[in-house]
DNA sequence: TAGATTGTTAATCGATTAACAATC
DNA sequence: TAGATTGTTAATCGATTAACAATC
C-alpha cells in the first residue's frame, strides 16, 4: 500500500485551498510548473504529491483537472466524512476553538466541551455544550467520538488523556506543550506550539 | 556552521519541558537510554541532539547535567531574550493567543493585538491594548517588534502579512489556513490546523 | 575491573531532485 | 510537427540508525 510520510500529508491541505481558489476564478485545468510557481514546491515533488493520490493520469500539455482534484483531495483528506470530536479543557484556547469556523468544512464536527471548572459547566459555547469531565464517558456510550482535542494545561494532559482513551477515543490532537504516552494503538498528534515558536525564532536569529 | 533541521529544532521543547520536570523531582543527571525510554526518541538521535547544542561532553556511565541541559536549551531556543510579538487578527484565536500563559515563559513577549474591527478597538485582552491595523507603523516606529503572529481570516492574511512587512517587521507566525508568500529575508513559520488534523486523520483512518 | 554510557564513524533509509523518454 | 507537460527511473541529499572503540 502507497505511504504517505508526515510532510507529504500536511502538503495537500495547502494544495486543496489553491485549487478552491483557481475553480473560484473559473480556472478549469492546472499544471504542476504552476502550482511550483504559486506554492513554492518543487514541480517534481508536485507531480508526485497528486500521482500518489488521483486516479487517472494528468494530460500533457494540459496538466490536471481542477474539480476532479478538488473532489480527490477532499475524500482523500477525509473533508467529505463527518469525524466527530470533543475539546477537553474550555479555557482560552479551547474556546476558541468550539467557536473555530473552518473545522466544519475540514470534516470534522466539534460536538461539545469538556471542563471541570464549575462556572463553565452547563453553559455552551458557539451552540455546543460544556460538561463536565466525569460526564465524557456517558457521551461516549451513547455516541461514537472520534477525536479528542486536548486543550487542558501541560500538567493536566497526560490524565485527560487516559480518560479519553478510557472512553474509547482513539484519536487524540494534543495541543498541550508536553510529551504524553498513549497504547499503541491510539493515533495521537502533537500540534506543539513551543515547537513551531522554536523554529520560528531560531530561523529568526539565525540568518536560517 | 552547524544546522538544524525543522524536526530536530521541534525536538528542543520536548526535551526542555522534561528535563524542567526531572529537575523539579531533584535528578541533577540524565543519560540518553532514561531520556529515550519516556519521550521514545532513539538514544543515538538524543545523543546527537545534545551534542549539537552543548559545549561540554557528556559524561559516560552518568549522562549529562539537568541544569547544564535546562540551561543551554533555555539560551538556545531564545527564552532567555525577550522576543517581541504582536497578534494580528483578534478573534477568537486571536484573544486566546493574547492570552495564552506559556509564551512569556518562551521569551515571547505578546505586547498588542490589532484588528479592524471597531468594537474591539480600544479595548484591552487581557491588560494589553487592542489597536486599529492602521496603527501598526506607529507602533514599530517607536518599538521594535520581532513577531507579527497572524491570526486573520485566510482571505485575509496575505494583506495582513504584507503591512506587517512594510512596518519592519521580520518574523510571520501564520496561523492562517492559506498559502502565502513574503520576500525572501522574512521569516515565516505556517502554524497550519489543517496541515495537523490532516495528519492526525489520515492515520486514525488508515491503520497508521 | 566491569559495565554503563559516551562520541565518532559508517551504513541505512527515505524523501527530494534530476534526467529523460513518452504523449497529447 | 514542436513544445509543454507528463510519468518513470536513477541520482542525490539529508536524517536516522547501527556499530564500536573510548572513558569514567
């Protein structure tokens, strides 16, 4: 079976919003040297970026379909299921994100929040209900949950995380600054900011 | 001049944040197979990740300093400097970033937020001052500002990210789901939702 | 001394880039 | 046909892993 390293995966979202934007424009077909050109990727890499996930060959001279590239990427990236997941730790950030608004068209429902501070509990926020934690395991029961957002502080982390696995989640985007341990067979991303900060700034003093 | 890949400088803070918590147990030293163990890297990797940011040997059968280890990562990834930043867009991502506790602990000093929108002009998030975009190059005049983090509507971060450059701005911190492109002396960094959950879904639905 | 751990050097692996014939 | 672009195969590059002598 095709593999897809982490690089290659984050790629195709940056693809999918470029390609929105030439269909906008009525653009009806689109070759690699310019989607080089706009992106920055190397047209090779391009070439085999979307040879790894079409399903008919480009044309030459022509280069690709921009609908049928959209239609691909979006099924390929999984926008056109419905992955359903909960935030765990209604602070600042993850109040923003209940309230994100781009998730909906990534495919992914954000169906309700979990949180032990008492003032937060029973209200929603962006139409989606605040619960408590120890009620995360009763949803569960009633509803498949996909993915688990971790928005709680770094000491907090590696505990709501066991109880989502508890629960039976089994994907978890981990937003908190810290390593955490899951069973093998739980998928979890790190999405790190002082990992990002740190490529930023050494970039930044570093003359690259 | 040694460099550093983006894979290894993302490696720094997950070493930093455990080192800080084996020094807050009273562990004075660290070997690579104990550090290998918890955070699942390979020791060889540990070893030369240590390696290229210490300027003193570890020592066999003990390992190296957790304070000498917290210290050079805390001088290496600039949280001893105070980088100076300013949020773009003041959303609800961009409010939770203004006030997101972590970043003063990174050397980010997060001095203002911008936005056009007139009810939130004037305001303060979280004791710092919320201005009018138009505002931005009076503030650089008098102060220098390393970071523009860009927290604005994709359609809208390439004008954004445009002004922050005109204003002498270096470093771009875009959490905007869009491409975009500055000159070739900028940094950027694309701190992208839709690139993680990209990859986070893909393994959830694949079996890794 | 023995053993754990180090640093260095070589081997492997995987991703990106280059080369080029095929094709519309 | 000529030229742009494709897909495939080979070469390069860089990062990770393995091997192993050195050392406290």
């Amino acid at each position: 079976m095709k593999t897809f390293s982490k690089n290659q995966l984050e790629r195709y979202p940056f693809y999918l919003k470029y390609f929105k934007e030439l269909q906008k424009k009525g653009i009806a077909t689109i070759s690699s040297p310019k989607i080089a050109r706009v992106l920055g990727y190397s047209e090779e890499q391009i070439r085999k970026d979307l040879q790894a996930i079409s399903n008919e060959p480009g044309r030459p001279k022509k280069g690709r379909s921009v609908d049928k590239l959209i239609d691909t990427l979006e099924t390929f990236l999984g926008y056109r299921d419905s992955t359903t997941a909960v935030i765990i730790g209604c602070g600042h950030l993850g109040q923003a994100l209940l309230n994100y608004p781009n998730f909906k068209e990534m495919g992914l429902a954000v169906i309700g929040g979990f949180d032990n501070n008492p003032s937060l509990v029973g209200t929603n926020i962006n139409g989606k209900p605040i619960r408590s934690m120890s009620d995360l395991s009763h949803l569960t029961e009633k509803q498949k949950v996909d993915v688990a957002i971790i928005t709680v502080p770094a000491h907090a982390a590696q505990e709501a995380i066991d109880e989502a696995v508890r629960c039976g989640i089994h994907g978890i985007w981990n937003f908190a600054p810290t390593h955490v341990t899951v069973p093998c067979n739980i998928v979890i991303e790190n999405f790190n900011f002082s990992s990002s900060l740190a490529v930023l700034i050494h970039r930044l003093y570093d003359g690259r």
